[in-house]
DNA sequence: ATGAAAGCGCTAACAT
DNA sequence: ATGTTAGCGCTTTCAT
C-alpha cells in the first residue's frame, strides 16, 4: 500500500510520517519518545509508517529544543599511534564504551594529534553535538580542561590533568589510581626484601602526573636514601624502559633493586638486565606499575607489579560523568563548592610474581 | 568593559552577539562564516564580542539549515583490541584523517562491538551528525552497507564488502587494494624461482573479502596445481599464521614454497618453519602480502611481500567521499548509473626482500 | 488522548 | 553593506 512518500529525495521528517498515520506531529513524537498516553491502536499504526518510511529523528533538531542528544565525546590528545600500542588505552577505553553504552549513550571518539586541530575539536565540542566529554592521556599544560572548562561542557578526565605554566583548571574532576601509595607499596616491598640499593626508572614526569606521582611516592619511603643517581627517567615505553636500565646499572653497578613505573618499561628493564648477565631476583629485584596481563604475566621471569583496575576507572569516568549530565539541575561543580562531584581516587595493590 | 552578558547561565547566542556589537544577527552570522561584504570595522567588533563572550555556534541549529555540519563518521565494526593490535588499521585511520582533516572535517570515530550496537549507530548516522561516514574492518554481512544506503547517507568503504545470504548492497563504492592481482604477482614470483610445490595461507576467506580474493590470485596461478592439501585457511593474526603452516608441513613435508596472505600471518609462518628445521628461503620460500614496515623489515629474514598503500587507500576514501558530499547537485551513485563516482582497486607491488 | 502553535539558534533569500 | 523575515524538524506548553 502506497502512502504518502517523500518524492524530493529528502529523508522523511515527522511531518511526513504524521500525514502518513493520519495524527499529529504532537502524537508522532509521543510514540517516537515512549511517552504513553497513546492509544496502543495509534501507536501500531505511527510504528507501521515509520518503518515503512525509515523515519529516523533529526538529531539535529531534537538538540535545539531538548538540548541533549545522548552522544558523549571521548577525547585523547596523543599521537593515534602511541594510544593504539599501549594496552592500557585498549583497557581504559573498554570500560568508558561499555558504562556509556549501558547508559544508551553514543560514545563519539575524537583524537588529537596536531597542535592546530585544537580549535576545531573545540568548535565541536562546544556546538552542541554532545552532552559531555570524558578526556584522557591527556599532554602536560593541554588546553583541553580551559576549553571545556570555559564552554561549560561537562567533563571528566582520565588521569590528573597536570599544570604548566599559569592557567590553573579551577575544579575539574578526575578519576586516577593511587599513584602515589601504590609506588610507595611497591618500594616498601623492596625494601622488606632487605634490599638498600633500590633505583627507580620513572615515566616522563615533565609530561604526566603519573609519573610525577609514582616517583614521589618512591621518594615518601626512601627519603635520604633516594640518591640522584638512582633515579632514571623515561618515557613509558618498551625501549625506553630498557636503555634506563642500562643507565642505572652503568652508575651504580651495586644497585640490588628497582621500582620501575610501568609493566611496560619494566619488560624492557628486565630485558637490559638479562643482557647485562644481572638474574631476577636473585641479583636485581624488580618491581613495575599496571599490572597489564599480557605484559606482566608473560614475562620472564613473571612481573611483580601494582595493579590498577583500569578499565574499571574508565566505567567510574562514565558514571561520574552520568551523575551531571543526567540531573540539568544539578549546578556545575566549577563553582567555588565542590558539590556532590568531585575526583576520585582509586585504589592499587601490589601483586607479588617472581620479579621481587 | 562589562557589555550585554548572559545571566541566565545559558551560553551565547548569535543573538547575543548581534546586541553586544550592535548588528543584526545576519551580519554576526556572515563575520563568524567569513563572507566578506562586511566593512572591516564591524567584522572587528563583532570578533572582539564573540571572543569575549566565548561564543560558539550551536551546530544543531546550523545543521536544521544548511544539512551540514562538518563531521565525517568513521566506523569499524570490530572488536576493538582486534584494531589496536592491528597496524593495518593503525596506517589506514591515519590516511584517513590527514585527509579529512586537511578538508576541515572532523573526524567522527564509533567503533562497533556487539550486534546490539547496530540500532543505535544507526540512530547516530540517519541522526543529521555527520555528512557522510567511511566505514571499514566489515564483518561480512555486515548491516552497515543496508543501513547507510537506506539512509542515504553518502559512505564509502574501505575494502569490498562482503555480502552473505541474500541481500545485496547496490552499488556500495569501496577503495580496495588488487587483492587477486597482488597474490597473482606473488606465486608467479615463486614459480619463476622454480618452486615446484607451492602452498598458501590464506585469510578467513569466509569473513573477508580480501582473502577470497588472495586466494583467488593464488588459484589464478597455479590452476589444477593448487590442491586443496596446499591450501590452508587461518585467521590473519600471527597465531593463526604459525599454526596453519605446521598444519601444512605435516600434510605435505615436500612443499617448498608458501604464499602466505598477510605479514603478520607470515611472521607466525617463519617462525613455525624454524621450528621445524626449515631453512627460509633454502628449503621453503616465503611471501607475505601487505608489507607492513614493522613486520616485514623485522623478520628473520626480512620478508619479501607484497606492497599496498595503505595510507593512500585511507586518504582515497576521504577524497571520494568529499567529491560526494562537497557537491550536494551530485545525485546519489546508487541510482542505476553509477555515476563520476565509482569503486577505486589499487594497484600492489612486489617487494622482495630475503624470503623469497 | 490528541492537536495547535510557539520557539530552540541558525542561515538564506529578499529587501533596502 | 546591512537588516528583516521565514523557516529547518523537532519538543513542549497549552487547549480541547
């Protein structure tokens, strides 16, 4: 049965399919948005045309009134390449997609590279086209948290946004492990191993607050003990993880363990010292940080590390995120009160393989 | 200088904008869209207004307009870590995105992970977000391709979709490498070295397109030689690749030669034929196929393969798209006649290195 | 339970 | 060069 059709090649529009059912554009949108109070007859009937034309809402349009879409953006500002390497990106971004999706909400993922793409992924974020955002590995000094900050977006960050320069971001909210008590575990086991020359290789501490963390919590319990030349910084990654091992070994050929940052660096650390012909643990005992299972569980000899449950950050970002954007009452947290949202902390725990 | 400010909490309006600078929402409307015909001096203050009261278009509203908004979808529906892991896809997101990007489009990445994600995606796509999608990582029989064309929403894939049972995608337009050609070069290049017993690894030719296709370059070649215990199918990673040769070397221990249907598949199948005490390429010669640089320049022996230029096919894809949704005159390519617009297959390169 | 009408923020004729 | 006006497709009072 031939309806009424659009001819002009345009997509149906609710107007069409009122004319097609015979009702309003008032009842359409009550079938179309769950409302009730339709007659069960009616709302066959609109279901039918819709189908039958392959209406599908005009987002677009819907926004402008309801201002909400149910998309939620999700922003890393890292080189695509780094974030498709690291395990810990696939982990993390698993547990935002699968809270978003529960909540019926579209995940929408943007990636930063460049420098000068900063303005048009800010125009994007601020037009309208999403409820919120939920950023992550983000740059030291990034003007991420100033932009959605300033276009009153509501907003999470993965990992404590770290500060350069001025410009401080007044209130905004995070989720990050315990960066700090976890390094500070990790060495304190060294430690009650009986080791006295623990080294530490540390991520970029001038690009994340991780890293800034982990070492200060490996200074919290060596204190004086935390000579120079025993701390090495690196990079987060494989090889760099590796050649700062080799560092530490050529300055203090004593050194009898080492708190290294990340399961990564660590396999890389554990790789430099078999070269060096140093045994672990007996000779170097070795600690890491993430605890990423197919990392730390494969090599050789299996990791010690400090777990993070890291995708189960990632479900907290988008809950966090939910409890804003769900309730338009609730008053932006940027004001001088906290209110009910604020970051939170999660905790870590140290997972003793073979490595120490 | 404290001028008109929104009080309401609300954020600035063009409406706003045209008060603060004392013109009509038109002219703001032309500054912000730089379409000259505005005298200096105005263009200047209206500038100064939008920044100070961090205006943003509302592209919901702009959208309801001018059917645009200067977002491209990117859709693959894989399992993301399947992705990640992938360099393929790591090389082919980027073409992409230089490409668009260069056009001022914002990329749009949603990733599709289970069957009821589909609906949803959908909603996104039909919802007026984005102005076209490229879509590839198909599973085959994916929905996408019916989803799209219904929607009208002008798509280009990235490898020929595979259809399976019954409906058929019409005139879908895909940028795809020679697969058949590039497999073709390969086994005649292991027969011209005298190869007498030549077996294939092949992809899962019931899921990808791409490993019919190889396969077919293969049978293409040998014709009545090819029997089925020189074919073996794996699943593209590297597992798959190392456990098919095994299988291979037990059915026949004579062969001395393999085609194998992708790089990472062919790192599996090297290492398996050390495992077994083969020489490559003394006693078994080897060719990958798609010449993935931190694969194949890696192997031990450096891989001979079979070059495709991934970054160009992401970019192609891009620019085929544009020279639908730039021109909107353009009628849709899905009527009988296809139109200026139609498939691009790119032309593969032998690459011989030390296997083969 | 249903319809009529207003309006979300913007652009695009059409005046001037 | 600038302003006025009429919608884009939808939701949402407010009537009925």
């Amino acid at each position: 049965m031939a309806r009424t059709r659009r001819l002009n090649g345009q997509r149906p529009t609710l107007e069409d399919v009122a004319r097609g059912s015979g009702v309003s554009k008032s009842t359409v949108s009550r079938v179309i948005n769950g409302e009730g109070k339709v007659r069960a007859e009616v709302v066959e009937r609109v279901r039918e045309v819709v189908a039958e034309l392959g209406y599908v809402p005009n987002s677009a349009a819907r926004q402008l009134v309801t201002r909400r879409n149910n998309a939620i953006a999700v922003v890393a500002s890292q080189p695509q390449n780094r974030l498709f390497i690291d395990p810990f990106f696939d982990l993390h971004l698993r547990g935002i997609r699968k809270e978003l999706v529960a909540h019926g909400a579209q995940p929408v993922l943007l990636f930063l590279e460049e420098e000068e793409e900063y303005p048009r992924v800010g125009d994007f974020l601020g037009g309208g086209h999403v409820d919120g955002a939920l950023l992550f590995s983000l740059r030291a000094g990034d003007p991420l948290p100033g932009m959605v900050e300033r276009l009153g977006l509501p907003a999470v960050f993965g990992g404590r946004p770290l500060v350069r320069g001025g410009e401080t971001v007044r209130d905004c909210v995070y989720v990050d492990a315990d960066n700090r008590g976890g390094a500070r575990e990790a060495v304190r086991h060294l430690v009650s191993l009986g080791r006295e020359r623990v080294a530490t290789v540390t991520g970029p501490y001038d690009q994340e607050a991780s890293a800034v963390d982990r070492l200060d919590g490996y200074r919290d319990v060596l204190l004086d003990d935390a000579a120079p030349e025993l701390i090495e910084r690196a990079d987060y990654t494989r090889r760099g993880g590796a050649e700062a091992m080799a560092a530490l070994l050529d300055r203090r050929p004593d050194l009898d363990a080492v708190f290294v940052a990340s399961d990564l660096m660590a396999a890389g650390a554990l790789q430099a010292l078999r070269e060096r012909g140093r045994r672990v643990p007996d000779d170097v005992a070795v600690v890491g940080f993430d605890d990423l299972a197919p990392i730390a569980e494969r090599t050789d000899p299996p990791l010690t590390t400090v777990h993070q449950d890291i995708e189960g950050m990632g479900r907290l970002m988008a809950r966090l995120l939910f409890s804003r954007t769900d309730d338009p009452a609730l008053p932006q947290p940027t004001a001088a009160e906290p209110g009910a949202l604020s970051s939170v902390v999660t905790p870590t725990q140290l997972v003793i393989r073979d490595t120490a």
